[in-house]
C-alpha cells in the first residue's frame, strides 16, 4: 500500500476522542517543527520552461525525499548533510540547485528593445560554462517568483565577467523586473544547463540559424572555433532580424566574419531596401524571413556536409526544422537549442 506524505503527517498527529463522540487533532510540538522544515513545492512561475536538469521541481522532489527520511529517522542533521559532488578542479561560481548573486557591472543598449547586461566575476576567473549552456535568473515582481534562462554571449574562457544578451517585452513580467536594475545590484542566477557537445573539426561545416536573441548560444561556439587555429570547420551564420538597426553585436559579428572560414548571412523581415544598407551588407542581405528556398540554397553553397544548430522562438524553431525535414534533412543532422 502507498503512503502519501500527507497521510503520514496525519498519522503522526496525537488523536484525541472527548467524551462527546467528537475528534480533536492536536499537532505535537515536533510535528510543528518538522513542518516548518518540510520544504515547499514551487510555483509554475518558477519554472523558467528550458528543460533545465534539474529543475527547480525535480530539486523539490529531493529535497521533499530528504525531508520524509529525515523525519522518519528523527534526524534533522539530514537536511543539511551536504550530497557527495564530482571532485573539479574548477572554481564552481554557479550552482545548478542554488542561485548565487552576482554583482550588474554595467548595461549597453544594443537596440531599441534589447539590452546586453555585464556582470562582475572575480578577477581571473571564468563562469565554467560549455558551449551552448544556459544559465537561469530568479527575478520577484509583485511577490512573484519567475524564473527565465538565457545564455551568456561571451567567449566560455572569458574572465572577470559575462555578458548576457536580453530583450526587454513591454509586458513581460521579467523584463518588469530587469527594468528595475542599476549598477552594482546584485542579481541572482543559477545553472549551467544544456548545451551543445562540441568538438574541434567535428563538422566540416556548421549553419547557425538564428532568430534575434537567439544569436547568443551561437556566439561562444563562433568564437571558440576563432580562437583554435586548428579548427577547420567552415561556418554560416545566419542572424534574422527585422531590420538592419535591429542587428546585434555587429562589431563582433564583423569582426568574426572576417576569418577565413566564417561567413555571415542575415535575413531582414522588415527591411524595406538593400539600398539603405552600407555596401559591406548588401551582398550578404536577405530582404524577407528566411524560407525553404534560402536555406536549400545556403545548404548547396557548403562545400561539406552541413550540421545546422538552430535558435529563435518556438514558431522559428518549429519552421526551420520542418524546412530541413522537408529538404531531407535528417534528425541527426541539426541540433535545436
């Protein structure tokens, strides 16, 4: 027979029968102590939906696990007996169960909407992420406890600081939130989760495919094949965008197009003529969003067999994998952040 943990907190309540017939529960005073300690489910809004490993509820359910042990023993030096964790030699700034703050050093307006936020490290030393991971930031509005993942855009070896690209919704509850910053508050964050498992000359030929902020998980990989000498593999990185002014990082864009092996593409659904675009960009401009026929044509401009990551919103994800299954590209073949 199952127990629920509600049914054993009934059973471990004294039941007292007065003479009327009547049924009175009385809570000891170590049942109140072990509910005051019972950890406490969370709410939907704390869930930033990115598939992290573990979520915010698979934590609850071990700590919920921990607790009902540690009540069973009577032994409250189990809830905060640390878990046995891989030696690293790493400094570990970031853990994926608990948020760690870390001080807003300074804020760039990149376009109308979107922002990039720089947060202090401490000197020499990295936030220890993979290619392609995500970390998760704790906001409260209202009373409310939301939680929202986005990827830092900086290089993964990169010290002192990271970067995190954001765009600001006028009705969004974080972006409510973010708006609220200044310099020096200090923000929480937790992670890293996901990833893209990467290797030097894995693929002869990557095509990224990116949608607004969608650009930032291809932009550590980007730059970490730069910086390998030894890394062949030819790229195609495609930023969608509405218009030109609405284009992110374009220094560093540029400056990474201008390696041998990269080359960049951008796709502009709002743009109304390459003429009002600098001679640098026209020849590798797209007025429109990005179709079945663009993305055949940049897969037979490969001189390799193309691996294709893709990033956006949901709609542009769900579009690009259905133009590449119906160009016969199979699931093997693209990786969807």
């Amino acid at each position: 027979m199952e127990h629920t943990v509600e049914a054993l907190e009934m059973a471990s309540l004294n039941i007292n029968v007065a003479n009327t017939g009547s049924t009175e529960l009385v809570m000891s005073e170590s049942d109140e102590e072990w509910l005051h300690l019972k950890p406490t489910e969370p709410l939907p809004s704390q869930c930033c939906g990115s598939g992290c490993r573990p979520c915010v509820f698979d934590i609850y359910e071990g700590e919920l696990e921990r607790w009902t042990q540690a009540k069973a023993k009577k032994d409250k030096s189990l809830l905060t007996r640390k878990r046995e964790e891989p030696k690293s030699n790493a400094v570990d700034l970031i853990s994926t169960e608990t948020f760690t703050a870390f001080q807003l050093k300074s804020v760039e307006q990149l376009t109308e909407d979107t922002y990039l936020y720089t947060f202090a490290l401490p000197s020499e030393t990295s936030l220890g992420l993979k290619l392609g991971q995500h970390i998760v930031l704790r906001g409260t509005v209202n009373g409310l406890e939301i939680q929202r993942a986005y990827t830092p855009v900086n290089s993964v070896d990169t010290t002192g600081y990271f970067d995190v690209l954001i765009k600001i919704y006028e009705e969004g509850l974080m972006s409510h939130y973010i708006k609220s910053w200044k310099r020096g508050d200090r923000v929480f964050w937790r992670g890293p989760f996901g990833g893209f498992p990467y290797r030097p000359n894995q693929y002869g030929q990557l095509i990224m495919l990116a949608s607004g902020t969608g650009l930032a998980p291809m932009l550590p990989i980007l730059q970490h094949i730069t910086a390998n000498e030894e890394d062949e593999t030819f790229v195609i990185l495609v930023g969608c965008f509405r218009t030109f002014k609405d284009i992110y990082m374009k220094q560093l864009l540029l400056e990474q197009s201008r390696y041998w092996n990269i080359r960049t593409f951008y796709a502009l659904s709002k743009e109304e003529s390459l003429e009002k675009l600098s001679w640098s960009y026209r020849e590798n401009t797209h007025l429109g969003r990005i179709t079945k026929s663009v993305i055949a044509n940049l897969i037979n401009s490969c001189k390799r067999k193309p691996f294709v990551l893709i990033c956006g919103s949901l709609t542009f994800n769900d579009d690009m994998v259905s133009c590449l299954k119906s160009l016969g590209i199979e699931e093997d073949s693209y990786f969807v952040f």
